[in-house]
C-alpha cells in the first residue's frame, strides 16, 4: 500500500466516493461541504490540510486527510472509498503504516470519530487509539470522541502480538483435534511476526498464528507447498495437520513432520561458512523462480504483493527505519549514503514464483553448516525475483557475491540494485524487530547486514 498526496484530476473521484451511502452516512450537511470546501483550497494551494489517496499498486482505494495540530501533533480522518476493498480488514494496518511512513516525527494523533460509529471506533482502538473526551461537533451536533494516539505507542504496539498461546494450551489443542499423533510433549521453537512454531514429541512442528494477518499466509502454505516441494533441492516444510478455530483459540494452525537443522541466525556463522552456502542459495533459487507460476494459479495468495519489491514505497519506510535506528543508536551511517545510489530502482514484475521473506531466519543449516532446508513460506507468491534474491546482499559476504550469481544464472544490474534496496529495508526492520522483541541473535544478524552493506560500493 501507498499514500499520495492528491491530485485536481482526482477531485471528481474523490467527490463519488464521499457521496456513496456508506461514507455519506457519517459525512454530510456541514461536515461535508468543509470537506470539499477545503479539498478545493489544497488544490489551489491555500489550506493547511493535506488530502490524500491510498493506492494498492496502482489502484486508488482511500482517501485520508490531515491537518497540523500544534507543532508536534496532527490529526486524521479517512474513507475507503472503492468499495471492493470494504470489509477486508484494511483499515488497522492501513493507518499504522500511513502514520508511520509519513508522520514518524509527530509525538501524537488525533481523530474524532462520531460517538454511535462503533466499528470505526473499533477499528481505531485496534490500531492504539483511545477515548480521551466526548464532545459536540460543530460540523454535526451530536456526540463526538476525541481519540489520541502516541506515535511511540503505535510503535510499540506494532512489534506487540495480537493473541499469543502458551505452549501448553497449543499441546492442548493438538491432542484434542489429532489424537493420533498421541502427543505428549512440547516446547516453544520461536516466536516471529506472523506465528508461534511448537515441536511436539520431537517430530512435529506446529504454527499458531500471532497476527489476524497471517491466516491468509497459512491458507497460502497449505495450497501451494505439497506443489512445489518435489521441484526443489532442499527439503521445505509440507502441511500435514490442518486445526480448527475454537473457542480458546480462534484461528486456524497447522503442523508439518520436523525438518532436521537449526535457523541459520542462530548460528552465527562466520563469513567463511557464509561465503560456503553461495552456490546452494544460489540453485535453490534458480530451481524455485523456474517452477511455473501455474503450479500455484488455484491457491488463494494474498494481494498487493508487488508493493513488497516497490522502490516508491521501500525508500520512505526505510527512511523511517533509519530514524529510529539513529534514535536507539543502532545506525549504520554508510548505508544512507548507498540508499542515495538507490533512488530510481526498476518497476517491480510479477514473473517468477518467489519466496517471499527469504532471510536469515528462514534458512535451516545442519551440524556441518550445511543449508538443510527453506522455511515459512506464508507469502509464496508469483512476483519478481528481486525479492529474493536479496538474501545475497544481506546474508552473504560481497567476496561471494560472484559465485551466487554463477550459481543462480543471469541477473541484470538493475535486478540486482532492486535487491540490495530491498535488503537493506528488510535489515533494518530486522534490527528494528529484534530490538523491541528482545533477539539478540536477530538483533546480531541485522546490525551485520547493514555494516556489510554499508561497505559496499
């Protein structure tokens, strides 16, 4: 997803949109000619507001409008517009990462919902916003909330799990839904973004899910990997347990038989052993972007996908990465000076069957530091190989950068820039993550990716 300030071409769409009945319901008589009224004046260049338009891709979807509120603070209101993206859940993630990448420098947020508009409120409270006062509008008497939102706050909440299990309720729930695993001992593997992954008895792994988020992600592995897991060089996990929502635990989860090996981030691999695993990273990625994006063509994978790989929108969120890296004193300051030689990246494509989030973390070695295995494929997708491929710049020394490219096949220099802009946001969201996770060897990994990286020319 990505935020533009709004365009006169766009003032007839915008106009539709807020007449339609479910926004015309909560803006109108004098809300809405203020609106539009002001919509007016940020064309000619004469408000303090600014009117914005969220896009997925390239489709416009939402409109969004702001105002400063004092020095440190500012205020919002928004309307999803296209209403193919109504009820899908948009809302929450929408506003934090609008906040986040425009406005990481404000202390606060303001927005005043009406009073009776509970699944805005809802929407609101999810995302960190809480009731500080009720009061009337001038624009439309009747009550009102004002809700506030520390920009800190969004932070935190944003490394924050929405539902977490304990490893005994997992147990639970396993030995309730699959009896004939005859389960008896479990313990936590790790905890990411999206999941929490169990091994039980030894032998089996299982994954709970952290965020709303990753159901879709988890409905993808279920389709799409027993499909692609026989064209591959490395053992990758293969659902085999799928469980039911219950009322304890809400959502779905699956399991999958152990893969033997350990997270390659774990490891703490020298640069040596790193500079060994070049040419099977390499073939394992070569062999995975030649599977036909067909074999994938039925399995419901999520949307807005090629965002992930957009230089438009990678330059401002690492941007905003590299302002809390600077604040918490984990900057690495080579690496401003290589996103600057990053600024006209390719336009992402959608031509090869990808991974999704190939890092460290994802990667399984054996005992010899051998790769063993690839994990976590929630956001397989048809997409552009770029995505990938930046698992050469974040995890591999720059000295075996020549044998992955032999190893892969042919990458065109501007594939490869992409890639790099790509690592670099990924590690330092990394190094984001695992600060406020509290993951030293995450944290280890990030801080390793940026200071290679930074010395690259």
């Amino acid at each position: 997803m990505k935020f533009k300030l709004a365009q006169p071409s766009q003032r007839e769409l915008i106009h539709r949109w807020l007449s339609q009945e479910h926004v015309a319901k909560w803006l109108h008589g004098k809300g809405l000619r203020n609106t539009l009224e002001d919509l007016d004046r940020f064309f000619e260049g004469s408000s303090i507001y600014q009117h914005w338009i969220a896009y997925d891709e390239e489709t416009p979807l939402a409109y969004l409008l702001t105002s400063p509120e004092g020095e440190e603070a500012v205020t919002l209101d928004l309307f999803i517009g296209a209403t193919d993206y109504l009820g899908k859940g948009l809302a929450t993630a929408m506003i934090r990462q609008f906040l986040l990448t425009h406005f990481p420098d404000k202390k606060e947020v303001f927005i005043d919902p009406e009073g009776t508009n509970r699944r805005a409120v809802h929407v609101y409270e999810k995302v960190g916003f809480k009731i500080v006062a009720e009061f009337i509008a001038p624009w439309h008497p009747v009550p009102h909330y004002k809700m506030r939102l520390p920009i800190e706050d969004l932070r935190s909440r944003l490394w924050t799990a929405e539902r977490t299990i304990e490893p005994e309720a997992a147990l639970q729930r396993i030995q309730e839904q699959f009896p004939q695993l005859d389960a008896k001992e479990i313990r936590l593997l790790g905890a990411g973004w999206d999941n929490s992954a169990f091994l039980v008895d030894g032998e089996w792994v299982f994954r709970f899910p952290r965020r709303e988020c990753a159901l879709p992600l988890l409905e993808a592995e279920w389709c799409a990997l027993p499909k692609i897991a026989p064209r591959l060089p490395l053992t990758i996990p293969v659902p085999l347990w799928k469980g039911a929502p219950t009322p304890e635990f809400p959502w779905p989860f699956i399991g999958y038989r152990m893969i033997p090996g350990v997270t390659a981030c774990y490891v703490n691999l020298t640069e040596g052993e790193r500079a060994q695993l070049a040419e099977p990273l390499g073939h394992f990625l070569a062999r995975l972007h030649a599977i036909p994006p067909a074999e994938i063509a039925h399995c419901a994978i999520p949307g807005d996908n090629r965002s992930r790989i957009d230089g438009a929108q990678l330059l401002p969120k690492t941007e905003a990465n590299f302002k809390e890296l600077n604040s918490l004193g984990l900057m690495e300051k080579g690496v401003v000076t290589l996103i600057d030689r990053l600024q006209n990246c390719r336009a992402p494509t959608s031509s090869a069957l990808v991974h999704g989030d190939f890092y460290v973390r994802h990667l399984l070695v054996d005992d010899r530091r051998h790769l063993s295995g690839v994990i976590d494929w929630g956001d397989v997708h048809v997409g552009d190989p770029a995505i990938d491929l930046a698992i050469a710049h974040s995890f591999l020394p720059i000295s075996a950068h020549a044998r992955f490219k032999q190893s892969y096949g042919e990458i065109s220099e501007e594939t490869w820039a992409l890639a790099k802009l790509r690592a670099i946001y990924v590690s330092s969201y990394l190094v984001l993550f695992a600060h406020h996770s509290g993951d030293s060897a995450l944290l280890r990994e990030g801080v390793r990716s940026l200071k290679v990286m930074s010395q690259a020319s």
